[in-house]
C-alpha cells in the first residue's frame, strides 16, 4: 500500500468529557476505496470519533488528516463540504420536509456545494431516491414514513452529498436479518458505482464481518486491535473484551 | 400527489393574481377612511412577511422585529429632514436596517428558541432608548415630523395605497423565489433540524444571517413608508411591542411557513377588528381575542396551512380509490 491510498489519518485523537476518557490517544487510517468496520462494545467510542472527524464534537487532542489538510479545527457544514460526511446513530431527518426535499437539500449542499443549482440537483435526487428504492414514498413527509424508511432516506441524503468518505453510524440497528443482508447488498453497489470509502459503525457483528475489507476494534476509548475480519476474530483481546470464544470459533469454522 | 400539489401550487398563483387585480381597482370604489384601512393592511402583511420569513420558514421568533420598522422610520425622517428626497432616503432606510441585521445577527443568531425572542426584544428596547435620548437627531421622546406633500390628502392617501400594495407584493414574490431557492432549501433545513442541516454543509449562521436581512430589508421600507405617509413619528409608537404582538398573530392566523398567509392573516385580522370596533366598541379587545384563540384552536397552522393540508388530504384520498 503506498502513502496515495490513504485517505484519512486519525493520530492519537483523544476527547475527554470531564474525568471520562470517551476516546483516548486513537490512531488508525484509512485507506481510499475500502470498507472499514469500527466495532466495539457500548461506550467504547465508536460514535464519539464520528462525532470528532464530522466536527460535531471539538477533540481534546489530536488531529484528523483528510487529504493532506487537518480537519480538526473546521467546522461541520465544512467538513462536509470536503467530502466528508455521516449518518446518525438515532435519525436526524428534516421534519417538516419530504423525503425529496430531504435528499434534494443533501444534493444542493454537500460537497462542492458552490457548484450544484436547483436543475442538476433535483435530477440527481430522483436518481438517488430510486436507488435505495424509496421511490413510492418520494412525496410523503418524514413524519409520516416508518423507521427504516427515514434511514433508507438518510442513506439516500448522504449519497447525495456526493462524499469521498462516508461514516455510517449503526446504520443497520433495528433492522431485521433479511433486511440487514439487503442493506448490505446496497451499501457494497453504491461502493463500488460512486467510488466511495465507507467507515462502517456497528453493533451488528454479521454485517461488519461479512462487508468490511478491514476491522479496528476499540473498548473503554482504546483502539485493542486491527486486521481483517479473521484476524481480529480470533485476536485474543478481542474475544476478551467483546465477542465471546463461542462466536469466535463460527466465524473462524464458517470462514 | 405531485399533480395535485402542482395544482395546489396554481391555486395560490391564481388567488395570488385575483387578489392583486381587486386592490389596484379597489381604491376606485372606496371612500378615503377604507383606503387608509386597506394601506394599514398592506403595511401589516409586509411586516407580517418579515416574520414569515424568520419564524415561518427557518423557526427562529424575532420578538422585537419592530425594530427594523423603527430604524426605516426614523432614518426616512431624519433624511427628510435634512433636505433628501423620499426616493434616496428609502435605500439609506433599508441599507441601515441590512447592516444592523448583521451587525446583530451575527452574535444573537446563534442563541436558539425563546432566549432568541428576548434577545431582540432587548435589543428593540435599546434602539428605542437610543432614539429617546439623542434628541437633537430624532426629536427625542417627544418625535418628530416630516415633511407633507403639497397634494389634497385623497390624492396622497392614492399614492400610499399603490406605494404600500407594490411593496407587499415585490416582498411576496421575493419571498416566494427566496423560499423556493437554493438559500430557501438552507433556511427551511435550520428549521427541520440545525444540527442536521450542519452536518448536510449548511453554512447555518450565514443562512440565519441572511434570513434576517431579508426581513429587515421588508420591514425597514414598510416602516420608512409609513413615516411619510403619517409626517409624524414617535418612538413608543415606531418601536411598538404591541405591533410586534399583532404581526405574530396575523402570521399565525394566516399560517405560517406560508407564501400568503400573512397577507390572508392581515386581512382577517383588520377586518375583524373593523367589524369589532364598530359593533362591540366597549369588548373590543376581548371578542378580538376570542376570535383569535377560536381560529388559533380550530385551525393551528393558520388558513393558508389548513387550507393546503385540506387540498393535500383529498389528494391522498382519491389516489387511494384510484389505486384500490
């Protein structure tokens, strides 16, 4: 791997709330094209470095390299602006608005914001909305769709954004298997068809193993380990701190 | 659903067109008393579109709004006074009340919700104080006139009813192409959710900001214009909380987050009170009040809201049947 492929540097990023370390001296990159899983148990940090990257939370210490600029010290609406962008954990849709509007708004800002007028957006936007398949649901307002509608939209309004880094927050809690694999199958197509890097922040460890190229694995802010699926699998501090020896083994058996 | 909003779109267009052809031919069949009502009401509606703009589509609550309708007033007085024609002193007006919209917004627009609301309230109050105390500028407490037009009054009450009818519908159509903008997209996103519109690379402070000027752009040339229209102005009346009270309610009856509401609004509202001055003279302000909490409980998002909602529903309605 040569220096080009990395897109993102984390060095030693650390955000302290009062006497609790939420994420304590994290370095990791992450490399241009690839899908990236950010796993760890509940309060290991994992929200709370988007929050650091996306610049929705201000770090302690640290820096965060996008493309040879630090982007620690920016502001959100620029970051975002970057090519650098999210979705939330609990949803964030625009109440009040539909979902075109919703994923139209994503179109007009987002990255090279200067550049987009009503016209092409509008047409990217009933592209989008079709690819992720809410195109039935189109004219309904936010409030009147069901929970993973609003995240279908969320995905849509990300992808309009046009990112070059995507950091996708439990974009599959709550859903159920069947729809997990679903999910999983889109996210992989739109991969590939908008040269996209995906940082991949989960619960559910089936989807992480089966869609992501690499795994870094933080608990209590640390990063403990990082490696393929495999690897981290059967890494012993690992299987300590989250997944359990009984998991570790089918995934090891099943490949 | 998207033909019949489309359509829903045509019906305001053409009630918009229908409304603006009976106020230019109105002033013919009207008597001079209803042709001062009919410029209050427009006068209103612009105001009223001031805090649409703001509270209506990006859900911040400027309170003390009435500022910016001081500031128009009194720096058209102090202009005229100083030997400028009403035509150069309405831009220094409205480029006075731009530049305190910024010079304001920058740091206020980032407190949200109420604290919002008494934080221009405040600042009203402080502008108001201003003027009271520099008295050789403003004429002080006491206020201060302006020059009249050398016209029988029937013809200066014309030129007021057509100044004020084309300020409230160049404000309309501005607010209409502002909204349905890109920056429209960005406001209406601060509204929906801030955080969110932050982390979509919405520019938030700017787009407040921005907002703000608009409304100030409004309000200033109204109150400038009706400084010359009444050639005497006071403080306590320019800077009036009681008209910052009236403009909600009208945007609120009309309903707010729309293009015309407020002018809708305004005119029920003067209307009511019309009828309500002259046949219940001593409960005036009591039926006024009942009135207005029976359309606010009836009707939350205001005529123009629930009409929409309605025309929407039947919408969904029939494309079930057609889809059954």
């Amino acid at each position: 791997m040569g220096e080009n492929n990395i897109i993102l540097t984390i060095k030693s990023l650390s955000k302290y709330f009062g006497a609790l370390k939420a994420v304590d001296g994290v370095s990791f990159e992450v490399k241009k094209g690839e899908i990236l899983g950010l796993i760890g148990p509940n309060g290991a940090g994992k929200t709370t470095i988007a929050n650091l990257v996306t610049g929705t939370f201000s770090k302690t210490s640290g820096s965060v390299i996008f493309e040879d600029t630090d982007i620690s010290n920016l502001k959100s609406y620029q970051i975002a602006r970057k090519g650098l962008t999210r979705t939330f954990q609990i949803v964030e849709p625009l109440k009040g608005m539909s979902v075109e509007e919703n994923v139209l708004v994503g179109s007009l800002y987002g990255r090279d914001n200067r550049n987009t007028n009503m016209k092409n957006s509008s047409k990217r936007t009933r592209e989008i909305i079709k690819l992720v398949g809410l195109e039935s649901k189109k004219d309904f307002l936010v409030s009147d769709i069901t929970i993973n509608d609003i995240k279908k939209m969320e995905f849509a309004r990300v992808i309009a954004m046009d990112p070059k880094i995507l950091f996708l927050d439990e974009v599959m809690a709550g859903l159920t298997a069947k729809e997990v694999e679903k999910t999983s199958i889109l996210i992989k197509r739109i991969l590939k068809e908008k040269d996209l890097t995906i940082v991949f922040i989960e619960h559910i460890m089936k989807a992480v193993m089966g869609v992501s190229d690499r795994i870094i694995v933080l608990h209590h802010g640390k990063k403990i380990s990082e490696g393929t699926p495999q690897e981290v699998a059967n890494s012993s501090a690992v299987i300590e701190a989250y997944l359990g020896k009984r998991y570790a083994k089918e995934v090891v058996n099943n490949g | 659903m998207k033909l019949l909003i489309e359509n829903n779109k045509k019906i305001n267009i053409l009630l918009f067109i229908t409304l603006m052809i009976v106020f230019i031919f109105l002033p013919f069949f009207l008597s001079g008393y209803w042709i001062r009502v009919f410029t209050t009401i427009f006068m209103y509606a612009v105001i009223a579109q001031g805090m649409n703009i703001m509270y209506g589509y990006m859900g911040y609550l400027p309170f003390g709004n009435v500022m910016f309708f001081g500031i128009g007033a009194y720096i058209a007085a102090i202009g005229m006074n100083r030997g400028l024609p009403f035509l150069a002193v309405l831009p220094l007006a409205a480029l006075t009340a731009i530049f305190l919209s910024i010079l304001f917004g920058i740091p206020v627009l980032k407190i949200r919700g109420h604290y919002f609301a008494i934080a221009t309230i405040g600042i009203n109050g402080a502008i108001m104080g201003v003027v009271q105390n520099t008295t050789e500028i403003t004429g002080g407490a006491m206020g201060t006139t302006l020059p009249i037009i050398d016209k029988p009054p029937a013809v200066t009450y014309g030129y007021f009813y057509f100044a004020m009818l084309a300020l409230m519908i160049i404000a309309t159509l501005l607010l209409y192409l502002v909204i349905n903008s890109k920056l429209g997209y960005g406001i209406r996103s601060i509204k929906a959710n801030e955080e969110a519109a932050n982390s979509m690379g919405i520019n938030t402070i700017y787009h407040k900001v921005t907002a703000w000027a608009i409304s100030a752009l409004f309000v200033s040339i109204a109150g400038a214009l009706y400084a010359y229209w009444m050639s005497f102005i006071g403080p306590t009346e320019v800077f009036s909380t009681v008209v910052a009270v009236k403009v909600i309610v009208i945007m609120l009856i009309g309903g707010a987050g729309t293009i015309l509401g407020p002018i809708i609004g305004s005119f029920i509202v003067s209307m009511l009170s019309e009828v309500v001055w002259s046949s219940f003279l001593e409960y005036h302000l009591g039926v006024l009040g009942i009135a207005m909490i029976a359309i606010l409980f009836f009707a939350p998002k205001g005529i123009v809201g629930t009409m929409d909602d309605f025309i929407k529903n039947r919408g969904l309605r029939l494309r079930k049947k057609v889809s059954v």
